[in-house]
C-alpha cells in the first residue's frame, strides 16, 4: 500500500501546486524549479507531490550569445547530456538542470483528504480525463450523510467547463456534492450549479503551510458557501406555486404561465443549464412565439429578484451580480 505523503509545504509550496494543477501538463522544469520556485519546489519534491518526468529536450546556455534553444543529446561514451555550442565545441549539461517534474495527482488526493474519512474500500475515479475525478464519499462534521467529493482543475480554460456539466448531467447526485477546484474563485465560468458546492483550493487552503483539508474549514464553508459557489439554496415548492431563493419567498398563486415557466427554468436547473435562452422556454412550452419574459413578469415582484434576462438568456439570481439585471 502506498504511504501518505506529508510534512509541512508552506504556502509558497502550496500556491504553487495549485498554479501548476492549472496548467494542461501540470508540471515544471528543473531550471525553473532552481531559478523561480525554488524552496516551494523543494517542499513539493521532498513530500512527493511532485514526481520526476524525463528531461527536457532542448536547453539555452547561460553563456552563450545565441540566446537560441539548443537540442540535448545523450553520449554513451561520457554517460553524461550535452548540447553543441557554436565556440567551446560539446558542452555538458548537468542532468538535474534538464530533469522535469510533474504533479502526482493520487499523492496529491491522498493529502488533500487525509482528514476526511471515508469508506474502506472507496477507490479514486477519474470521471473526465485530465479535468475531474471521483474522490469518493467523506465523512463531514454535523452531517449524517456522507457528502460526496469531485475534484476538478482548468475550470476556466475553454473546453473542461463543458465536460464537468456533461459528466454532472450523466451522474447527478441525490443531495448535495462537494466540488474541490485548484481554479480561483473568480475564475468560475458560471456562478453556481445545482445541487453542488465548488470550492476552490485558493480559499479553502488560505493562510495553512499543509495541504490537507481541516474539516472545521470545509463544514464552515458548507454552511456558508461563497457568493457564486452553487450554495445558493434554491427551492420550488408546489408546482412552481412558492419559490424560495436567498431566504427570501417568491408566490405564483394564479400566474399558471408563470409557473410553467418557472418549472421549466428549474427543470433546466437541476439538469445542469444556469441559463436558458428565453426563446427555448418559450418554445418547450408551446407559448406564442412573441412572449417576452420581461412581459410575462412585469407585475410581479420576481422579476430581477429571482428571474433575470440578460442577453436573451434567462436564469435564477443566484448571485448577487444577477439581483437587478436588465
């Protein structure tokens, strides 16, 4: 069985991992672990969370006026790397100079979840690959359930944001799922998801030199979420008769064309869609081409506080950008 890497990282260490879990190959060189990171590199080396990965392929010498990338060779005779340089002939390359290093992402679970227990036998599954995993069922502080946990990274690079609402469609969960990210909070495509927490690692690890996760913070930040994290609580009650959003309580006790919009919306909601063309509730509701949702709603107090429209896009004021808008 593998052992639990540890020791303390620091938080240089720690922004660094997570700068690098962003990356499509989240790892690094030698020269820019000796020359930029250094001591977050050590840290990440020494607690294995990063793990060696072949050797770069071209170098440019310190010395040389050719600032020009120069291809590395192997010389069986020397058993040592060299590159060609145009006055000293052959030159040595030290090979911890052209060593690469790449995050290990199953060392890198297993600290992160070191503090949050969970089944014996709960295997990690990679959902999406590169972007998205299954870190399994964990045990959280004051819940009776176990919360289910995902990791992704990229969620802002054009691409991994699609894939992660693909594979939350395939796999919706029953209550609440917990989304750990090593993208920035503000970097999020959208300002929440139904029926799921995204909590970014920037946030969530802020002011530890360890990477593992203390499960007073992650309850803490499940009782109360970050703006735009998909902890808004939403609810439709009856039919689309009560909605409650923000604590606050929004009634449709006779706008039957109301409710059915609101039902549609929510039905889109919980499969994954934050915002819908207003023109396709129109159409899955076979109502006249020309309703405007800005119409339909104009006497009713919902209007820019449970129901925006913005750029013919229609969705729930989860976040407070959303309270008001045209």
């Amino acid at each position: 069985m593998r052992s639990e890497p540890g020791g303390s990282l620091g938080g240089e260490a720690i922004e660094l991992l997570l700068q690098l879990l962003e990356l499509p190959n989240p790892g690094l060189s030698a020269a820019m672990a000796q020359d930029l990171h250094r001591e977050g590199a050590a840290a990440l080396l020494s607690a294995k969370l990063l793990r060696p990965d072949g050797h770069e392929l071209a170098v440019v010498l310190a010395d040389s006026d050719d600032q020009a990338p120069r291809a590395v060779t192997w010389d069986p005779e020397t058993c040592a790397y060299r590159v060609f340089a145009d006055k000293e002939g052959w030159v040595v390359v030290p090979e911890d100079h052209l060593a690469r290093y790449v995050a290990d992402i199953p060392a890198i679970f297993m600290m992160l979840t070191a503090r949050l227990q969970r089944l014996p036998g709960a295997a990690v599954r990679e959902v999406a690959p590169g972007a998205l995993w299954d870190l399994g069922g964990r045990r959280i502080p004051g819940r009776a359930r176990l919360a289910p946990v995902w990791f992704a990274r990229r969620l802002s690079h054009p691409g991994v944001w699609p894939r992660v609402k693909d594979a939350i469609r395939a796999r919706p969960p029953e209550h609440q799922r917990i989304i750990l990210t090593s993208t920035p909070a503000e970097q999020l495509p959208e300002p929440g998801l139904p029926r799921h927490v995204v909590l970014s690692l920037h946030d969530l690890l802020v002011g530890q030199a360890d990477l593992r996760i203390a499960m007073e913070s992650l309850a803490a930040r499940l009782d109360d979420p970050p703006a735009g994290t998909g902890g808004t609580a939403l609810e439709v009650i009856g039919d689309g008769r009560e909605v409650r959003l923000h604590g606050e309580l929004f009634r449709f006790p006779k706008g039957e064309t109301q409710r059915r919009v609101i039902v549609k919306l929510y039905e889109r909601y919980l499969a994954g869609e934050v915002r819908v063309l207003s023109s396709q509730i129109v159409a899955d509701l076979d109502l006249d081409p020309s309703t405007r949702m800005r119409d339909l709603f104009k006497r009713s107090p919902a209007w820019g506080r449970l129901l925006a429209e913005k750029d013919s896009m229609l969705g729930f004021c989860l976040a407070a950008s959303d309270l008001g808008a045209p």
